[in-house]
C-alpha cells in the first residue's frame, strides 16, 4: 500500500513537471504580441515569429528566418538554417546559430552566437559576455562584460566593449567610434594600430603558430589519430556487417540525400540533446541523444573511410582482411587531407556529413527490415499450413 502511495505520488510530480513544457511541431509558429506564454516552449517549426511574453525558457529550431521580437524573460535557444534575428528584448542568458546571425535589441545575460554573418546592431546592449563565431562579424553595440570574437575573414569593431577583449582574425577593422575599455588580446596578420581613445587598456598582439605543414610533431599526432580510428572501426565492421554494408550501399547510391540528412542531424541532436539535458527529467535522454550523435560523428569516418577504400581497390573480396585493408586505405587518404590547407574543413565536413547521414539512413532501413520479419514469418507458416493441410474426404 505505501508503495502504491509513493509510485502515485512520483507518477504526479512526473505528470506535473512534463505538463510544464510545451512540445510543438508545426509549420508556422507564430505568438501575437498580446500574448503571454507561461510554459516553457520546445518548438521544431518551418516559419517561426514570436511578438509575445515567454515567462520561461524557450528552445526553437526553424527552417526559414527566425524572427524573434517579443520579451523573453528566460533563456532563449534558437537555431535557423537561414536567418536568425532577435530584435525583442531577453533578461536572461542567448544561444543563437544560422547563416546569419542579428541582435538588435537588449539582452540581460551572456551571449553566444554562431553563423556566416553575425551582426550585433546599435541597439543591443548585452549585460554580460559574449562569444561570437562567424565567418563575418560586426559589433556596433554595447557589451558590459568580455567578449571572445572569433572570425575566419573579417571582424568589425565599431561598438563599446567594457570588458576584456580577445580578437582573433585574419583581418581586424576597428572603427573611429569603437570604445574597448579593457585589454585588447588580438591575432591577425598584420600588427594592428587603433587611434588614440579606442583601446582603454593594454593592446597585446598574440602572433600566430606558424608549424611547418609536414614537421614531425603534426604527422606524428595525425598517425595516432589514424590508428584510433583504425582500431575503433576494427570491432564495428566485425561486429555489426550489416549495418556497415548497408550504409556504404546508401553512400554510394544515394550521396546527395545521405549529406542532406547528415548535414541536418549534426545541427538538429546537439540542439535537442542541450534542450533535453535542460531539465532534471530529461538529463539522461539529452545524454544519451548526445552520446549518440558524437558516436555518430565518429563512425561516419569509418564508413566513408571503407567507401573510398572500396572504390580504390575495385575487386576487394569479401573477406574481413580485404575489407580492413579498404578501411585502412580510406582512413590514410582522409587524414592525410587535413594536412593540406584550404581543402581540409570541407573534404572532412563532407566525410563527416556523408558517413553520419549514410549510418542513420541504413539504420532506419534496417529497422524497417526487421519489422517485416514477424509478417513474413507469418506468412510462411500460413503457406506450410496449406501445404500440409489434410485435404477433406469426398461423402
């Protein structure tokens, strides 16, 4: 009776907690401005654009622009394949990703953002630190903490920046109006030198590592790599045949809709693993989402590793030892790319992408292959049955 009382009793906390978030999936999520949201929100949308009050944290991924222009008083984590765009106001902390990233409006907390283009606008006064990483970045606001800027082409100072600063670009353009009142930690090609006023603290030029492209330091740590990923792929293609087939099948027949789904699943379980471990609940469910995608992340090497192998040898034979040879081969090829500059991040996104969307297509087959096996089963003992059914004696 007292267990009764208590698994009663877990069972409604349970209830009560799950009734507390809002699972949404919809093509057009839109909040109008006089709306007030209580709950928290875990949206999946196509079109999203919120003018309401968010009392809790809200978690949203978008396939078209994300317009977010309400008030949101909890954390906000949003994620688009195109645009992002936060003009409304957040008192807490910001996690946002896309091609393009805009904060225009106030934010009480810390920020990160990533994105091709990320742009903090003139209205943005950010309370705490932040963290960009972009290809192109513009700061034209107010940020009261540190910030770490991160750019692979172009990083524009035009803002004020009461904390700490750490540049690190190619190419750094610091504006007459920019005001950086604490230390400025910068990498960049050339020595920078700010007007008079702009930088309030010490101004320290981080020089950049010039390893040469083949020393023996960096060919020795990418064998090590090469012979963990040999020795991890070793007990899954013995272990799991099928699985491993059927993938290398999908990679070779299907590449474009194998990069496709891979491309969305690395950006989508990362974002729902954090969502998941966001919540006492679902801590083990975002870990195990998280474990999987990085398990993923890894043995799409090995299938695109066999793949390459495979096409380079041609008729390798069935045999385990042929078919670790192809492996071995491909793997030495992929590491060896990361050497080259300029060709190493897209050959090994694009292993990545392939190998990680190859897996999950060939596992969704397989589980569909397995559901018919009850079916056929029964098929086969149905026909056995009329096979041996005793055939009715004439009167």
């Amino acid at each position: 009776m007292r267990f009764r009382i208590y698994f009663s009793a877990l069972l409604a906390f349970l209830t009560l907690q799950v009734s507390a978030i809002d699972f949404i999936a919809t093509n057009v999520y839109a909040v109008g401005a006089d709306t007030v949201v209580a709950d928290e929100q875990w949206v999946f949308s196509g079109i999203a654009e919120t003018e309401g009050t968010f009392k809790n944290d809200l978690f949203i991924l978008s396939g078209n622009p994300l317009q977010l222009n309400g008030t949101f008083e909890g954390n906000l984590w949003g994620a688009a394949s195109m645009e992002a765009n936060l003009n409304g106001e957040c008192l807490r902390n910001v996690r946002l990703s896309g091609k393009s990233v805009r904060i225009n409006g106030p934010v009480g907390g810390n920020v990160i953002a990533m994105g091709e283009t990320i742009i903090i606008g003139t209205n943005a006064v950010i309370g705490g630190s932040v963290r960009l990483l972009g290809t192109s970045i513009i700061l034209e606001g107010l940020i009261r903490g540190d910030a770490a800027i991160t750019s692979a082409r172009v990083a524009t100072l035009g803002g004020t920046i009461e904390g700490h600063s750490k540049v690190f670009s190619p190419d750094i353009i610091l504006k007459r109006d920019a005001k950086l009142k604490g230390d400025l930690a910068y990498t960049t090609n050339k020595e920078l030198i700010p007007a008079e006023g702009i930088v309030g603290g010490r101004l320290l030029r981080v020089a950049p590592e010039t390893e040469p492209l083949f020393s023996m330091e960096r060919l020795t740590s990418k064998a090590m790599w090469f012979f963990a990923a040999f020795l991890a792929g070793l007990p899954f293609i013995t272990l799991f045949p099928m699985t491993t087939a059927m993938a290398s099948q999908l990679a070779r027949r299907s590449p474009w809709k194998c990069l496709w789904v891979g491309f969305l699943a690395s950006g989508a379980l990362p974002i729902f693993g954090i969502m998941s471990a966001s919540s006492i609940i679902g801590v083990p469910l975002g870990a195990l989402i998280l474990a999987s995608w990085g398990i993923l992340f890894y043995l799409g090497r090995i299938i695109m590793a066999l793949v390459l192998g495979t096409m380079l040898l041609r008729s390798i034979g069935t045999s385990i030892g042929r078919v670790l040879l192809a492996m071995g081969l491909g793997l030495a090829i992929i590491y060896a790319t990361t050497i080259i500059p300029g060709i190493g991040v897209p050959v090994q996104l694009t292993v990545l992408w392939l190998g990680m969307g190859s897996l999950i297509l060939a596992l969704l087959e397989k589980r569909r292959l397995i559901l018919q096996v009850p079916a056929n089963l029964k098929k086969l003992e149905e026909l056995r049955d009329e096979q041996y059914k005793p055939e009715e004696k004439q009167p």
